[in-house]
C-alpha cells in the first residue's frame, strides 16, 4: 500500500511545501485513495495512500502521536500487527484507529529502532522523532518495499521512487556509469546503486538514523540477514512436510487480512496454484489472473510459454472467479516505455508480462497474491545452483559462478561494450562486487554448504531484483501484492532445511546456458529436481501432475518475437543511427550481437531484451 517521500534541510532551513508536493504527485500512482504532506520546519514528509486498513480518514498519513514527538509515513502492511496491539495496549498505549500503521508509530515510540525485528510483513517507512531530532528509516527483512534517499548538498531526499526525486530543485539526473556496468554484466543491479548518480537504494533488512542538522551521512545498521544453515536435528521428510503445511497455511491466513477485497495471480504452477488453493478455502469465488501469450510466431520449445490451460483447470478445481489476458508481440512495443518509466532501472529478466498482469488484476481488485520466493527458498534453479558444485575452493566457486551470472556478454566484450565510458568505468571490477556479497561467508567444505551459499547469493540479489520489479509493476496500477512464501516464519524454516530436502537428485547435475530458452524443460526432463519438500507438501492442495510438472518461468517468446513480429521495432530502436544508448555504449558490439540473434546464430534475447530497456530508460531518465 502507498507511496511515501520526504525532505530533511539538514542546514535548518524550512521546507518549501511546493517541493514536497510535486514529489509526492509524481508517485500519486502508488496511493490513488488520498495524499497528505506534514511539514515541521525543515522537515517535511508525504505520503499517498492506497487503502487496505481501517479505510476511514483515521488511517490517513502522514500520522502522528497526540503528545507531536513522533510522525510518520509508512508504504507495507504488518500482518502480526493485531498481536503486537494488544501488547501495546498492554503497556498502557490507546489506539485511535485500526491502522497497522499506528501500531508501527507506538512501537518505535516504546522500543525505538528494537521495534522493526518485531514486524512480519512488508515495509519501508520514516519516522520524524522530533523528541531525539532524528529521522529514523527502516526497511523490511526481505526488500519486498522498495526506498530510496540521496544527498544534495545539504538536502536529503528519500522515497519509494526515485522518479519523485526528478522534481526537486537540487537534484540533477545524471547516468550513474558503474551501475550500467554492473546491469550490463548480472542484468541486474547487485549492489545499492541505481542508474542515477548519487541515487542509493536503502538495504533490506537494516534500518537507519539521520540527525535532523548538521549530518549529510546515513549512519545504516542492518538488524537481520539470511542464513541458509542446515540444522542438524532436521531429518525426517514426513515431520517436515507436516510442519510446512502449518508454516504455509498459517502465512496465507496472516495476508488474508484486509478490509478488501484479495485476488490471487494463478500462472498453472504450483507456488501460485497452491497459494490460490488455500486461498479459495477462506474466500470462495476469489478472483484469479492469468497472463497468457500469443504463439502464432514462436517456435521451437517457446510453444509451450502459453499456461493458461493450466491455469483454467486450476480455476476450475477451485472455483474462482478467472480473469485472463493474451499478449502478443506489439503489447510488448506498446507497453516499454511505461514499464521502464515505472520501474526505474532495469532489473532481472523481462518485465512488461508482470505490468500488464497487474494492469488486469486492478480492475477487479486492490491486493493480489503471488508466489514469489518459492523457488529461491526453495530451490527451484537447481540447474543454476549445480555450476559450483565441483568448485575447488572458495576462489573457484566464485569464478564459476561469477561466470554464470554474466548474463548478456562475457567480461572481454563487455569492456569492449563500455569503451565510450572507459574513463568513468576503469576502476569498475564487477567480480569483486560478486564477491563481495559473499565476503563474511565461510568457504564451503561440502556440496550442500556450495549450494546453500548459493541460494544466499541469489535471495540477496536475484530475488530482490524480482520483488522490485513486482513492486513497481503493481503499484504503477495501484494494486498491492502480497508474497506468502516471505512471511518470516516460513522463511526462518526453509532456510534450517537440509539441502537434500530441496534437491533430491545432488548426484545428476548438469550445467544449462541461461539464455536457453527451454533450460527448464531441458534440466527437468533428466533430473526431476528442485524444490522436493515443497512439492510433497503441496501434494494435498494441487493435482499431482502440477507437483511433478517441470518449473515453468513467466516468460514470453521473445526470442521468436525479436526476429520475427518484433524485428523491425527492434531495429529502428536499436540499429537507428539516432539511437541514445550508442553515447554510452559500443555500436560494433551492439550490434554485431543483434545480428547474431536476427541471423538465428546466437540467442540474444536477454540482450536485445536489456538494450530495448536501456533505449527507453535514456528517452524517459535523460531526456
């Protein structure tokens, strides 16, 4: 739910309440239902809303204590937030709405920064504590809630878009060159940075304190982190299967909550048709979305990308209430510019599918559910996971899968892509940014120990890249999505878990090219791996052919569409002499790489995918 944005003249100079209304109007997107500003000498803060909760004006934000200690504005929903109530109330607090967002504002107000490992849900917020003269900033565990801040000069600037900060008089948009490299190299942005010089994006799990003058640094402390660490104790398949139903059960139950009505995205996969199914037992007739693809001009294994049928006898067996949509390639052409607007910075994979979903489930609902973190929890990559497990030592292990997150190019023709910006990129070594992720980590001794390492890399990059572009493709509609499988109790267990009860076939590995368009199919078809307790579990709720079915990603046949429907708005976007991206990009290599991909002799659709983002980005970013 919501949009929030702020101002602290760290210098004691009043907030201009012009400046923090334009920034709050540019994510008006985010909280269609209302918005509000509170300004307090040189601190100023905006939200709008999306209502979810207690829909009266009491609800409305920015909130403050009656005794005016403490303000806030607060984008999330905590669903332990009827829990921590009452033991508020407890303490002697007396509530004047039914808000999760006041129980937030009275837990900092009792236990200070303490009160975030106490929340279960999702959040980004900022609390005025005009009683200690700081700004206090937290994020969820997770990432789920995107924030955003950056100093100019003696203004600091936050929201949950960066786009609210084009507004401001002292924010000059400038291409941040080491965060192109890092996109270019992971297609995706591992690090803090975005695209946008000076622009950083506030850590998941960490919260933060700003004194309200005189400081133009965040002093960031994080207050929790993942920990795939097996235990011990865990060894029987049935008791932890019994045990994930109750974890699974009790998560859907806690994001049930709502004073709206609740949908749910139903792919024909099991994460979100087992989420669907539990659903529909306490919401009869609830609404479902599916996004299917038109494949007159695909080929090859891209034939089967369509899961509506799926999803149709999903609905059927749960009696929802189904809503479905076809796109076709000129949805994609139509569409870009408005995801890219929408989504800031490129992230992992395609994205324009997950806008037009949402486009969909908006019309018919405020809060939709989807299945994202079942497979990074999980193990539902194996084929990506398997690449290390020879590695020799912890270098090894790092090149070997370094070298398979460089999605697009390999580093020799990427230094080559980047020889227009080889002076602002010199120092850029994008390995040691790999590395670093993993830097307090010890070196694994054991096949399991390499892989666990490897679902913490990618549930702090990869997943996080996945729940920013849910995020913004939801609320560019305003539509709230909620994502069972990160409710804290559910995702303390899955990390204990053995590593076998995820992978259940460790001795028939094989390495998969990531751009392979049927690497699922490719890897399932001779292992049946990934994911093993979840799919026991879920056994009880979907049909056993959808448990054993293969994992099917939500992707469209770009890789038909680029040189077929899609060829020639590829390349008047893209091989135009005009083209932006060529004043920071090499033109030989990009497009040596499209006409491997037109020619059928390389598929570079993650490529051509990045670039036609990265084209739009420049139009919309860098006018």
């Amino acid at each position: 739910m919501c949009g929030i944005c702020g101002i602290i003249e760290t210098d004691g100079r009043p907030i201009h309440e012009s400046e923090l209304q334009r920034m709050v109007q540019t994510i008006a997107h985010r909280g269609p239902d209302g918005q509000g500003i509170k300004i307090a000498g040189p601190v100023g803060l905006g939200h709008c809303r999306l209502s979810i909760l207690d829909l009266s004006h009491d609800g409305d934000q920015p909130m403050s204590t009656e005794d005016g200690f403490f303000s806030i504005t607060y984008n999330g929903e905590i669903y332990n937030f009827k829990e921590l109530r009452t033991e508020l109330q407890r303490l002697g607090h007396i509530f004047r709405s039914r808000t999760d967002t006041e129980v937030i504002l009275r837990a900092y107000a009792q236990w200070g920064h303490a009160c975030v490992a106490r929340f279960n849900g999702m959040f980004a917020f900022a609390i005025a504590d005009y009683k200690r003269r700081q700004l206090f900033l937290a994020r969820d565990r997770y990432g789920i809630k995107p924030l955003y801040y950056t100093f100019c000069g003696s203004t600091f600037l936050f929201a949950s878009e960066h786009k609210a900060f084009l507004t401001h008089p002292h924010f000059s948009a400038k291409l941040d060159a080491p965060g192109l490299v890092e996109y270019f190299t992971f297609q995706n942005i591992i690090s803090q940075k975005t695209l946008l010089q000076g622009v950083t994006i506030f850590p998941p799990g960490s919260h933060a304190y700003l004194p309200l003058q005189g400081c133009q640094h965040l002093n960031i402390a994080r207050y929790w982190d993942y920990n795939f660490q097996e235990d011990p104790a865990i060894t029987d398949v049935t008791s932890c299967c019994e045990e994930l139903d109750r974890l699974f059960q009790q998560a859907i139950k806690r994001q049930l909550v709502s004073d709206v009505e609740i949908g749910s995205y139903l792919s024909g996969g099991m994460d979100s048709g087992s989420i669907t199914a539990l659903a529909a037992q306490n919401f009869p007739y609830i609404k479902t979305f599916t996004c299917g693809f038109d494949l007159n001009s695909a080929s090859g294994l891209e034939l089967s990308y369509d899961e509506r049928e799926s999803a149709e006898f999903m609905s059927y067996l749960y009696k929802t209430e189904h809503y479905e949509m076809v796109l076709k390639a000129g949805d994609m052409e139509r569409v870009l510019p408005h995801v890219v607007w929408h989504i800031e910075e490129p992230r992992v994979g395609q994205s324009y599918p997950n806008y037009c979903i949402a486009n969909l489930a908006a019309k018919f609902v405020k809060v939709v559910m989807a299945g994202t973190g079942g497979d990074e929890l999980f193990g539902g990559y194996p084929w990506r996971y398997y690449h290390t497990t020879g590695a020799k030592n912890f270098d090894d292990y790092i090149d070997k899968y370094y070298g398979f997150w460089q999605r697009l190019l390999p580093d020799a023709e990427l230094r080559q892509l980047f020889s227009p910006l080889a002076q602002e990129t010199r120092h850029v070594r994008t390995r040691d940014l790999f590395s670093s992720i993993l830097h307090d980590k010890a070196a694994p001794q054991s096949i399991e120990a390499y892989i666990n390492m490897s679902l913490y890399f990618e549930a702090k990059t990869f997943l996080h890249g996945l729940l920013i572009v849910e995020d913004k493709l939801s609320m560019a509609h305003g539509l709230e999505t909620r994502v069972p499988f990160l409710d804290n109790d559910l995702v303390d267990f899955a990390m204990r878990l053995p590593v076998r009860m995820k992978l259940h076939n460790l001795e028939n590995m094989l390495r998969i090219d990531e751009n392979d368009a049927a690497k699922q199919k490719t890897y399932f078809s001779k292992t049946r791996d990934g994911k093993y307790l979840l799919r026991e579990t879920m056994r009880r709720y979907i049909p056993q052919s959808m448990a054993d079915a293969q994992k099917q990603g939500f992707s469209a046949p770009d890789a038909s569409w680029f040189k077929g429907d899609s060829i020639s708005y590829v390349q008047k976007l893209l091989l135009s002499n005009n083209a932006r991206l060529y004043e920071y990009l090499d033109a030989n290599v990009v497009r040596r790489n499209i006409q491997y991909h037109l020619d059928g002799k390389k598929n570079k659709r993650l490529l051509i995918w990045s670039l036609l983002s990265f084209e739009n980005w420049l139009k919309s970013y860098l006018p």
